[in-house]
C-alpha cells in the first residue's frame, strides 16, 4: 500500500505538467478505496494474522492477555448496548483509541461503526477497568517493599520505597469545573497534573490524576491520598523507610529531596544528590513509557474531568500489566510534557524542610560513599 501511494505520488507530479489530473485524482480515489475496503476487514481478516509482536505493537496487551480481559469483562454490567457488537471488538477498538493518535473517525471506520459508539465503548471500558482491575496499582507492603527498597539501594541510596514524580497530561478547555484557568499551566496549555509514585521497575503503586495543572506539585502532593496519610500515620504507609522526589516537593523525613544547588555545593551533598537523580529517573521513565504505549494521553479530547481521569488511570492500570508481562515497548524520542516549576522552599509558604527531613539527609549524605551508583532502569 504504502509503495501504490508513493508511485501514485509519483505519478501526481510527472502527469500534472500535462494537464492529467483527473487522472490522477481517479487512481488517488482507488487507493482510498482500497484502503477504506481493507480497514473494513480488519478486525475479522487483518487482526488475525498478527504475529504476537504485532499485536502487542497495536494493542500493547499480548492475545492472551486480552482474552483474559474478555473473561473479566463479559459478566460485568455494561450500560451501553454492548450486544451489537462483540465485546472482542469493544476491547481492541477502545485498546487502539488508547493505543494511538488516530482520530475518532478513522477509528470508527476502522472497525465498521460510528465516532459516537467508539467514543461510548470507550468511555465504559475505562469504567469498567479502572474499577475492577484497580489492584493493579497498588502500594508495596511486606515482600514487595523489601524488593523495591533492595532495588532503589543500587543508587546508593538506602531505605528508599518509591520514587514520586509529575507530568502533564493535555485537555482541552474542561467544562463544568468552578475555574478552567486552573487547568492552565506554565506552557500555557490546559492540562491535568498526573503524579504517580512507583517502584523500583517502573510500576505504578499509587497515581493522582484529577487535580489542574496549574497548581504546584507540592499542593498536588498534599491532595493525594500518600500525601493524606503520611499526615495521618507515616509509619503504617512507609514502614521506616522514605520516598524521594525533586525540589518542588516538601522535604521531610518521610520524603527526600536534593540539596538547593547554586553552583557550590560540597562533594558529600553533591554525591547525594546525583543518587537522589539516579532514582528519580525511575519515575521519569515510566511516564515516558506510558505515554509512548498510550499515545491517546498527548490528546485525549475530552472536556470532562472525571472522564479523563478514569482514562488516565486506566492508562496507568494496563502499563502495570504490560509491565507483568514484560511487554516490549518502541520509546517515543520526545519526553512526556513537563512543565517547570519553582522549588518548594522558593515559594512564598515554602521552608527549607521539617527538621526531621533536614536532619536525615544530612545523615545519608554523610554516609554515602564515593562509588557511583547505578542506574536501576
């Protein structure tokens, strides 16, 4: 195909001299056909032949593993009139729509329905998975957090349990919120402020994604769930050990961040801070991960909060499965879209950190040794 419309292309430029477009148009009017013939086959005579790797470059999730979504799905309530179309076909459309940047419209073509039954079968897929498979995202305890804390330790940096980060998920212009200004952030594009916490592989324990992006990381923070408990009861969430983040979050002995950097920082705070950088890369690249298996997340389209959110999450909900099935992944050259901020204890209610947090890391930075740490990604 792609070979007929570069000749077509081709044969465009050489027949335009002489006048010949009809032609031309006639031969550009049968590939389109072909193409809109092929894209109504594809779920029943394209999909098919997909080898594995194939199908999880399209859908991201391995056959089997949308199988195993169909058995979960199928006895759950759905609310549209999913008997018209087979559940198969709700999944891989609403994986695709996640999967890729093509239009609703397209998509709709693609797999013989319309942009409004896409968008709906969308909209209740995400329900429906950010509900039942919540468990996927979840907080290391016991087991899990000794792995994680062993594999966070190869920074050299000890007792640490996740790693805390943010980045920017574009919206259009919400509707129904009290201030869509809030949503406007320092790129000056609406989007909502998604702060994940994850483990030392990259997988996600707790996500945020509702609150605007115009707000600081650090109240984002306080908003979370984490953030709420580790007001409430730290010991019982981190079990002794920490989170680490950037400068925009508020330094405690519950979550550390790097030295304020002005070009003259001694070597042992030096030292701490490119481990703090080591494992900060972790919550880097998951983002970056997400959003190259997600691509939907650069233009989600949608005006409502709450549905983003869902979408979001669900996002989040199926990297976590791909990463238990150690789904390969093609990286995007870009990052994720971040957007600058000032360091918390810059700001008019920042501090320099809790005394707790003050004191610990002057603690570890005294401890660390002189070997480079690792990169754990």
């Amino acid at each position: 195909m792609a070979v007929e419309a570069c000749f077509a292309f081709l044969l465009a430029e050489e027949l335009d001299a002489y006048d010949n477009v009809p032609f031309v148009a006639d031969a550009l009017r049968h590939l389109q056909r072909k193409r809109s013939k092929a894209q109504r086959n594809y779920i029943n005579t394209v999909v098919p032949k997909y080898s594995i790797s194939e199908f999880q470059t399209h859908f991201q999730l391995t056959p089997t593993q949308v199988e195993e979504l169909i058995t979960c799905l199928e006895p759950l309530n759905w609310n549209v009139m999913r008997r018209k179309w087979p559940l198969r076909n709700i999944i891989l459309s609403s994986l695709w729509t996640l999967t890729t940047l093509e239009s609703y419209r397209d998509v709709a073509e693609r797999f013989q329905t319309s942009k409004s039954v896409i968008c709906d079968h969308l909209h209740e897929f995400c329900a429906l998975i950010s509900e039942n498979f919540s468990d996927k995202i979840r907080w290391p305890k016991g087991a899990e957090a000794e792995t994680s804390v062993a594999g966070f330790s190869l920074t050299g940096l000890p007792g640490t349990l996740c790693a805390v980060g943010s980045c920017h998920i574009p919206i259009d212009k919400p509707q129904g919120v009290p201030v869509p200004e809030a949503y406007l952030n320092g790129k000056m594009f609406y989007s909502i402020n998604l702060m994940g916490f994850c483990d030392h592989v990259g997988r996600f324990v707790h996500i945020s994604a509702e609150h605007p992006g115009g707000w600081h990381n650090s109240q984002v923070f306080e908003m979370t769930e984490v953030g709420k408990a580790l007001e409430e009861d730290p010991h019982t969430l981190l079990q002794n050990y920490h989170l680490v983040g950037d400068v925009t979050f508020p330094l405690s002995e519950y979550l550390l961040t790097p030295f304020p950097d002005f070009g003259n920082l001694v070597l042992r705070k030096g030292r701490y801070n490119w481990r703090i950088l080591s494992a900060l890369k972790v919550i880097q690249k998951s983002f970056r991960v997400l959003q190259s298996r997600f691509h939907r997340l650069k233009s989600l389209q949608m005006h409502s909060i709450a549905k983003t959110s869902i979408a979001v999450k669900t996002c989040c909900i199926l990297h976590n499965m791909c990463l238990e099935n150690n789904n390969p992944v093609q990286l995007d050259d870009t990052d994720c879209d971040a957007v600058s901020q000032e360091p918390f204890h810059l700001l008019p209610n920042g501090h320099s950190g809790s005394l707790g947090g003050i004191s610990k890391r002057q603690e570890i930075a005294a401890s660390l040794s002189k070997k480079r740490p690792h990169y754990i990604i």
